[in-house]
C-alpha cells in the first residue's frame, strides 16, 4: 500500500470504529437501564428504543450515498456525523423512553457508512482496496469487543446519559479525524458525467452482494437474541461473557487474514466467499443442535467471527470493484440499507421465531438463508482486474 492508502485505510477505520464504539457501548447496558425511564418498562417500546436506529438508517443510505455521488464525501460525512452527535445528546436528555427513541431515530439519520466505504474505496487502487476494506472490518470488531469489555464499568461511573453523551463527543471527535486526517478524494472522483441512479446499483451481480449482507446481519442479530441466554445456561456469568467474546474475536482477526490476502491477490474472491458463507452455514447448524454447551459454544463462536470478520472485508470490496464508478456511492448506499434492514429484522423476527418456536427454529431459519446466499454465491462472476479492463479498452 502507498503512503497515501495506509494514511486513509487507517483514518478512516479509526472514522468507522469510533462512530460504531459509540453505538456498541448502549448494547449491554440498555435494556437494564430503560426501566428507569418514564414508559421504559415496556419492553416493546424498549425494542424499538434499539432498532430505531437501524430503520432509520435503511431509509437513509441510499440518499447519502447519492447525495456524496453529486456534492463530494467529506461535506455528507461532516453532516451525518453532526447529526449522528445531535441524536446521541438528544438521548443523553431523555427520561423517557419515548424521547430515547426520538434519540436513537435521530443519531440512525447520520447515515454515512455508505459514504464512508465510498470515500475509502476512491481513495484506493483496486488491488489494495480489499485490504482497506479489512481494516475497517477489523475495526468494527474491535470496537464491539472493547464495548463489551468497557461499557459496564463505564454504565456504573457515568450513567446512561454520560454514556449517550460520550457518544456524542466520539462523533464530534470523528469529524476532526476526518477534516485533519483523511486524504481528499481524487478530483475525478467527483467530475463523473452524471451521478449515481438506483438502476446503475442494481445489477444482478450486486444484487447477490445486497442479499448477502442482509442475511450475515439477519442471522448476526438473530443469533445474539438468544446467544447471551444460552452462555449463561452453560454456566458462563453475563458480567464474564466478555471472556469468551474477546478471545474470540482477538483469534478470528488473526485466521481471517490468510483467506483475504488469498482473494485479493490472486483475484479469487467466489472462492473464499462460498467458503466463508459455507462455514457460516455450519456455525448455524452447529448451534441449532449444540443447545448449552459452553465448549461447543466457544467454538462455534470462534467459526462465527472468522466468517463474519472475512465476509465483513470482502463483500464492500466486492461492492465497490463491481459498481460503476460514477454510481459506487449509490451501490454502497443500496448496500448499506440491506445491511441495516437486516440487523432490523434480524431482531425482530429472531425474537418472535424463539419466542414461538424455540432456538433451534431461530438458528434453522438462518442456515436456510445461509443456504439461499450459497447457491447465489456459487454463481458469481469474479470482477475483473482495473488493469486487464484497460488494457482490453486499449
């Protein structure tokens, strides 16, 4: 990687992880805390206190993914963040649960992942931009680990406010990262004949790219309704949970590194992609027949990360080789939103299907998608190398 790669991988990952700290860190402590709040002991309303995020960012990516298209990405990135803050102080004030949910509704309209990944996949060349894209998959995992890890102690120092408001202060904090620390985009970048259409995001081959990220976070979301529950049964405290969760993480980062430098070096992402979606497969299976087993949940745990931290550095990179230049901010926008829709309804129905039918419906329902994204995976087309088009335009 250049200098210049290295220095926006890097600023933009720390963009990336302070932004998702700031999200991950209400997530342990949230629920308990809402019965504090005026309205806050209906735990329907404390569901949509959480989700209200999410949906508020499907309905959003795609118009800041244009927007960024039309206008350049360091003014729509400034704006979400600034937004992003206004809703976490917002929350930070609340003492009911129905201004919580006006917070979290709020800090879900900065919604500038898509953007973010655009301006990350501008500032790279097409051989490193895998690379970059596991930088800030890693980032995002480390943020949730250290969520894990800090977020109690940090709940008995400074309350829930204090958290809402640090949230605040990391999203201000990452709007000084960006103006002083992230490299320009290209000038091109931006002097496209036209902007971005939803028609130029919808291509087949990103279309199987889209149903891939909803059901990673379907099932990540799904899973982690019931997975808490489970550990505890196998005789692991909720407050020591971290403990499995860390150590799992810290090993997948490390296993992930191998399957991603072989895909971008080799150009053989189909490969490495059905095998993670496969392994992904297997973590659900393994979990609708484990019950509460700590061991086979360590490892099947262990098995989850490493597919998510892989499929989590590959599938943006897919995105944006795939998606025309002129319209990447669009595609990652479209992107985007079936990701969060599906962290949206992962929670929802994983909820609903546990309640009704138990945990192995839940986790059987993820391996049936998990099978659906494979056979589209199995069909997919490598994208070609910027070098071999041009030649072949020459």
């Amino acid at each position: 990687m250049s200098p210049t790669e290295l220095r926006a991988g890097a600023s933009l990952a720390a963009v990336f992880g302070l932004r998702m700290l700031g999200l991950f860190l209400i997530l342990p402590v949230f629920a308990v805390h809402a019965a504090r709040y005026a309205g806050g002991d209906d735990l329907t309303l404390v569901g949509i206190a959480l989700g209200a995020y999410g949906l508020t960012q499907a309905i959003l990516q795609i118009p800041f993914g244009m927007a960024s298209d039309r206008w350049g990405r360091k003014p729509v990135i400034h704006t979400g963040l600034v937004i992003f803050a206004a809703g976490s102080f917002l929350a930070a004030a609340a003492d009911d649960i129905w201004t919580a949910i006006a917070g979290r509704s709020l800090q879900g309209a900065g919604a500038i992942s898509s953007v973010v990944v655009a301006l990350a996949a501008d500032l790279t060349s097409e051989g490193q931009r895998t690379k970059v894209m596991a930088m800030i998959g890693s980032m995002i995992g480390a943020s949730f680990a250290l969520s894990l890890v800090a977020a109690p102690a940090l709940y008995r120092s400074i309350g829930m406010a204090g958290l809402f408001a640090l949230i605040g202060a990391l999203s201000l904090a990452a709007i000084w990262l960006v103006a002083a620390l992230v490299p320009d985009a290209p000038p091109r970048v931006h002097a496209a004949p036209r902007p971005g259409s939803l028609a130029d995001a919808l291509q087949p081959e990103l279309l199987r790219l889209n149903f891939g990220i909803f059901t990673l976070h379907l099932a990540q979301m799904a899973m982690f309704v019931v997975l808490p529950t489970l550990i505890v049964e196998a005789g692991l405290a909720l407050a020591a949970h971290w403990k499995l969760y860390l150590p799992a993480l810290l090993v997948s980062f490390a296993i992930m590194l191998p399957p991603i430098l072989y895909a971008d070096r080799r150009n053989r992402p189909r490969p490495v992609l059905v095998g993670s979606v496969a392994l992904l497969l297997v973590v659900q299976a393994g979990l609708a027949l484990s019950g509460a087993h700590l061991g086979a949940l360590a490892v099947l745990l262990l098995a989850f990360f490493v597919a998510f931290n892989v499929l989590e550095a590959l599938l943006p990179s897919l995105v944006s080789r795939i998606a025309p230049a002129h319209a990447r901010g669009a595609a990652i926008g479209v992107y985007n939103t079936t990701q969060t829709l599906g962290l949206f309804f992962g929670g929802l129905a994983g909820g609903w299907v546990a309640k009704h039918w138990g945990n192995a419906a839940l986790f059987g329902g993820c391996a049936a998608f998990s099978v659906a994204w494979l056979v589209l995976a199995a069909g997919m087309r490598a994208p070609a190398r910027i070098g071999a088009v041009n030649r072949a335009r020459g």
